[in-house]
C-alpha cells in the first residue's frame, strides 16, 4: 500500500507529540547547545515507521542522556549484508535537552531545518481552553 506524504507528516508529528509530553519541560533554555561530537555519543536509533533518525548524547560524557537529536530520513535502503542504510537531512529537524538531568527534557525544533540557530524555537505544546 501507498501512503501519501501528509499520512506520514501526520506519523512524525503524532510521534514527536506524544515524545513531547513524555518528557515534559523543566524551564525552556534559549536554545540548546550544538550537537555534540561522536564522543557523546551514547545511542542511536533508526525508526524507519516514523522516519526519524535519534541520536542520544551524555553531555558529561557519564553514560547519563541529557540531549537528543532526530533527523529526518530521506532514504531507507538495504546494504549488500542487509544491513539498514539511510540518508537524512544534515541538520536535526528536533533537540531534546535535559539541563539539570532530573529526566524531564525540552523540545526545541528547527523550523527550517538548516542548523542556523536562529531557527531554532522551543517545541511548545497547545494550551487547552
């Protein structure tokens, strides 16, 4: 079967909502720092149904996640050991960043997806009426 591109728009967002109130928020910063480099780097994960790539840092480098990074996939193929090979933007389209570590992080998403940081805005649920 054939999804049309607004039925996945729909999977990413209903996605990163339902992510977005499980982290909650602890007092947005500005803006979250850079991503950081390979180093940090503590667990990745390829979800090819919601079509985003997670990245999970330690940023004291203690095993601990405090940020996240999700990039869009473009492509999604298979090497010659059938192994999952994809492509993505090269900027994250959403941070997560957890500043005092007590678990709850904020969501920050870059509107345009081009890592400027102006672009990039705090993730703000809609307030009920």
């Amino acid at each position: 079967m054939k999804r049309n591109r607004h039925s996945w728009y729909h999977i990413v967002l209903a996605v990163v909502f339902c992510f977005g109130i499980s982290t909650g928020g602890n007092g947005l910063a500005a803006t979250p720092p850079a991503e950081p480099g390979e180093e940090y780097l503590v667990k990745e994960d390829v979800n090819i149904i919601t079509g985003l790539y997670i990245r999970e840092y330690s940023l004291s480098r203690d095993g601990v996640v405090d940020f996240r990074t999700a990039r869009q996939i473009i492509i999604s193929e298979y090497n010659k050991y059938w192994n999952t090979v994809v492509h993505t933007m090269e900027w994250p389209l959403f941070y997560w960043i957890d500043e005092d570590r007590d678990g709850t992080f904020d969501l920050f998403v870059d509107q345009m997806v081009e890592g400027r940081p102006e672009d990039i805005k705090p993730y703000l649920p809609v307030s009920e009426p």
